[in-house]
C-alpha cells in the first residue's frame, strides 16, 4: 500500500457471506456512504482487498478483509462551530454556493483543526446532518487549495452530495479558473495532457508522469485572456480534478503560476535584469502572496430541481491588484 495513504475504513468478510459487489456490500455496511463513493475510491485506487487494489465491481469473497485508504490521515477531532464570515453567492435547502476567501483551508485536518470552511459552514448550518462530528469532509464533494479563491459548492444533505458527487466523479460539472502564469504563449489556446500522482522525491507535491505509468489520467484546456508579455492571464477548463491539476500542469508546459512556491512560480522566470523589473516583479509578490489561481466559474445540474446552475465570481483584490500593474508596465506606464 502507498506510504502516503491512511486507513479510514477497515472490514472482514464473514465466512459464510455470498458474492456480492464490494460496492454494494460497503454502501450496505457502512453508514453515510454510496456506491458512488465507493466507485470513486476505487477509482482512486483507494480500495484494497486482502491488500491488492481491486475495483468497484470485484466480487468479495469468504474471510476477505477490505480496506479503504484516503490520502489525509482519519481525523480524530470534533468539528467545533466558528462565527467566521464568508461570501455566500446562492443558497436553498439542498446546497450552498461559498467564494472562498484566499487563505483559508477547505477542510480540518492536522494542524488546521480551528478557522476552515467546515467550521464556519458548522456555524451557519448546526441542523444539517453533514456538518457534525466524525464527518470526514462534511457536505464537501470537491475543494481547492487554501491560496487558491474561488467558488464551492457544498451539499446539505446526504442525498444532494452523492448525487454531487456524481457529476464530478462523471465530470459533468464545468469549472473554470483564471491563473496568471509565467511567460507568453505562441498560440492562443490549447490542451494539456498527462497523467498525474504524487512526486516519488516529495509526496507532498504533484508531478506529471508523461509517459502514462503511474498517477491518473488529466486534462486541462487553457485559452488565453490577457498577455503582458513576461506573464500570461490564462482561463483553464478542467475535464478532470486531479490535486494541484492547473498548477502541475503548467508547470510541465514551462508556464508555472505566478508566485507559486510549490511549483517554482515564486521566483523571476521571465523578464529583464533591470533592477527596477526585479523590485516591481517583488512588489507583486507582496500584494497577491500565493500562486495566482482563482476558480472563477462552476457549473452543475441541481440534483434535486434538475436546473442547470452556473455561477460566475469577480476576481479577488490581490489578484486584480496584480493584474492592473502588469497592465501599466506592459503599457510603458509603470516603467
């Protein structure tokens, strides 16, 4: 089993069970999981038995013993309520619609148990049943990095977040993201390719495995919005939601974001060797102090109305800060 994944869900077939599919028999078993969740694991290749990865349709056997890992370690706190502010876009009985604030975490987890999303969604949802304790990722069937801004749709009920979960699992949901990154394009628009896991030298980092043997499988359509000719204001549209896609991926296309410590981004890869470049390059940097990547747009059938949704955002303070100066430099008019 991967060293970078943690048990959560550990159980022994009976010696007398009949064979059944393994995701009907832990839907059945464990309470507050779907088949669908469970395929996604398996997907994931978070599932094992009798410790081999095995698929949602594996048929389980007398005496197997079933185990389903996730890549965050089982919490073991109670999810404590917080009065934390937060941009609520859309709300009704099933779902919430939240621009997340750069800077916050998503979710709790070591050495982030206080100040996350879920803490303040636990405040202003206290009836729901997702939002209590020993939930893991309550409501939550997607997220993006605490830098990273951006809209999120939450689900309030178990019914509304598996049948969320299936459309981002089926990868029907249209998101889109605005990233700055480094240097110019020759074309306007294009597709990026290549599977991605967690980088053998540092697990806590993606990489792209370009020859397809190992991690899962992306894709990201990027178009260009805006150039500036040292960086480039870029819109991505992701068919899949690997950890870190965007960010990995232009990475691998020699265009990391900008101020993207993770991935390179944080230093001066395009430009001049003026002295005055270099101090306004660093002046940037303090006004947007993370990588410049806001999920802009989100889209989704609502799984109980059956409406199409879509959500649009305004580009967050630091990041438009940002891009007004490069529009004045690249003007001759911040020189």
């Amino acid at each position: 089993m991967s060293e970078d994944l943690y048990e959560h869900f550990k159980i022994k077939v009976d010696s007398g069970q009949s064979p059944v599919r393994i995701d009907s028999f832990l839907a059945m078993k464990i309470e507050n999981v779907s088949r669908t969740m469970i395929e996604k694991a398996a997907k994931a290749e978070y599932l094992f038995v009798n410790g081999k990865n095995v698929k949602a349709n594996y048929k389980i056997q007398p005496n197997d013993e079933i185990v389903i890992m996730f890549d965050q370690p089982k919490t073991d706190y109670t999810i404590v309520a917080e009065d934390i502010p937060l941009n609520i876009v859309y709300e009704d009985k099933e779902l919430i619609i939240v621009n997340k604030e750069p800077g916050m975490v998503v979710h709790p987890s070591y050495g982030h148990n206080t100040g996350t999303l879920v803490n303040a969604l636990a405040n202003i949802l206290p009836d729901s049943e997702l939002f209590q304790e020993d939930k893991i990722r309550p409501g939550l069937v997607h997220r993006i990095d605490k830098d990273t801004s951006g809209l999120l749709v939450i689900a309030k009920t178990e019914f509304t977040k598996n049948k969320l979960a299936e459309q981002f699992f089926n990868h029907t949901t249209k998101r889109r993201y605005y990233a700055l990154v480094w240097g110019d394009f020759d074309e306007d628009e294009g597709i990026i390719e290549g599977h991605i896991g967690r980088n053998p030298k540092d697990r806590k980092v993606m990489f792209v495995f370009a020859d397809g043997s190992q991690g899962k499988d992306a894709i990201t359509h990027y178009k260009v919005i805006e150039r500036f000719t040292y960086v480039t204001l870029v819109e991505c549209r992701l068919e899949t939601g690997r950890t870190h896609q965007i960010r990995i991926h232009m990475k691998y296309i020699g265009h990391p974001l900008f101020n993207d410590a993770e991935y390179g981004g944080n230093k001066i890869l395009k430009g001049t060797t003026f002295t005055k470049y270099k101090q306004f390059v660093q002046n940037c940097f303090g006004i947007l102090p993370r990588q410049a990547l806001h999920a802009k747009s989100l889209g989704f059938v609502h799984p109980v109305t059956k409406e199409e949704m879509y959500f649009d955002s305004e580009i967050p303070d630091d990041m438009a800060q940002v891009l007004e100066k490069w529009r004045r430099y690249t003007s001759g008019r911040e020189l």
